[in-house]
C-alpha cells in the first residue's frame, strides 16, 4: 500500500504512518493465467476520476456472477470477480476512510457515511464485457490529492524464486512496470467512495437469504437443512 502522496504498491505491505486495509481475497476456485512479464505490455485502464465505478452482478441469485466497472468520458472497463473480493474490498473501503477521518481530525472531504444524491441502483452498463478476472487487488488514501485509490490487477501465476516469498512476489507484480498483468486503476473522491462501498455491500447482500436453521443460503426450490435432518426447506418456509 502506498503511503500519502503515493499510489498502491500491494495488498500486504501498509506504512504504519499510514495503514490501509489490505482488499484481497484469494480465489481459490479460479485457475491462475499464465504470465510472462518479459513479453507483455502491461494494460493500464485508468480512471482519474471515473464518472461511475460500481459493483455489480448478472444472473439470478445463487447463479450471480459479479462485476467491477468503471466508466468515464465514453468509454468502460469491467473486470470479473468474486462474491467475496466484492464484500471484502466494500469492507475495506469503508475501514480506511474511517481512519482518514480519524487521523485528520474529520479535516479530510470524507463523509461520515455514504451521500444519499450519490446512491447509484441503475444496473451495469451494457454490454458486459469482461477484460480480465481479478486475482490482487490494492487500496490506498492519496494524502496528496485526497483521493481513494482502487487497483485490481488480473488473476496470474505468480512465480516465486528462490531469495523472494509469496508477498515480495505480489509486491513485484504492482509495480509501475511497462510489462505487467492488466491493471483497472480508479482515483476516487471520499464521497465517491462511501457510495461505492453502500452500494456494493447492498449487492452483495442481495443474493439468496440465509436459512434461518443452518444460515446456508436458500434457492428458490428449497435446501436440505443439516439441522433439521435433511427436511427440505424453501426460502418461504
């Protein structure tokens, strides 16, 4: 993570001057792609600042499969993702403008919670169109131009030699570097930020209910409940 003034450098490294929580959630049911940094360019799609960025999902719940996508000045990038890199990203977020808040004195355009003119329910723009799965995903407050700023990088395989562990190696792959995995980079106001953490925490949520029995999430049809041996239970039952 960078500090202030800085951009993102990756999502286990935090400045203890200035900590930010780290976003990422391996995805362990998503096969690494195969990289080599010494023949590709990396592919930046940067937003300084968008005109919307937003989570959001296709598909029916259970079924959902779930989206980032940033869009200004005519043009739109959309990533793929998990449930979990949504919810935990949302979470992230929120935590690290609260101790923006905090360490300035509330001085920081950070507001208390998210701005109700700038709710965004409209769906994704269409067509959907993914440019690559996330895989690392970094988080950082630029002290210098107050700014949220939001990188995910494509999911890769990351090749670990012999003087590096698996953090120094992340680290290396969030270079600044002209080869690299693609990249989604969104600079981000406070404001713009509450409402893309309520919103995507309202996306998440959305899904199936929970069964009030074994908290396992109901389908349409039913689920057989552990704790109710077996009975088959329906989202209106």
């Amino acid at each position: 993570m960078a500090g202030s003034g800085g951009r993102p450098r990756g999502t286990r490294a935090a400045p203890a001057a200035n900590p930010a929580p780290d976003p990422q959630v391996p995805d362990p049911k998503c096969p690494a792609v195969e990289y080599s940094e010494q023949d590709v360019p990396r592919q930046v799609f940067l937003y300084d600042p968008p005109d919307r960025f937003v989570a959001g999902t296709v598909g029916q719940p259970g079924e959902r499969a779930f989206y980032l996508q940033a869009t200004a000045a005519g043009r739109t990038t959309t990533v793929a993702l998990e449930k979990a890199q949504v919810a935990a990203l949302a979470e992230r977020v929120d935590e690290l403008l609260d101790e923006v808040v905090r360490r300035t004195g509330g001085s920081a355009p950070v507001p208390a919670v998210a701005p109700a003119e700038l709710a965004d329910t409209a769906p994704l723009d269409i067509p959907v169109e993914e440019e690559f799965r996330v895989g690392t995903m970094a988080l950082a407050w630029d002290g210098e131009s107050e700014r949220v700023v939001v990188e995910a990088q494509a999911l890769v395989e990351v090749e670990v030699n012999e003087e590096e562990d698996l953090e120094a190696a992340e680290e290396r792959l969030l270079q600044d570097d002209e080869n690299g995995p693609p990249l989604l980079r969104v600079r981000l106001t406070g404001a713009m930020a509450r409402g893309f953490a309520k919103r995507a925490l309202d996306v998440v949520a959305a899904g199936r209910p929970p069964c009030p029995f074994c908290s396992l999430p109901l389908d349409p049809e039913g689920h057989v409940c552990p704790r109710q041996n077996g009975y088959l239970r329906g989202a209106s039952s």
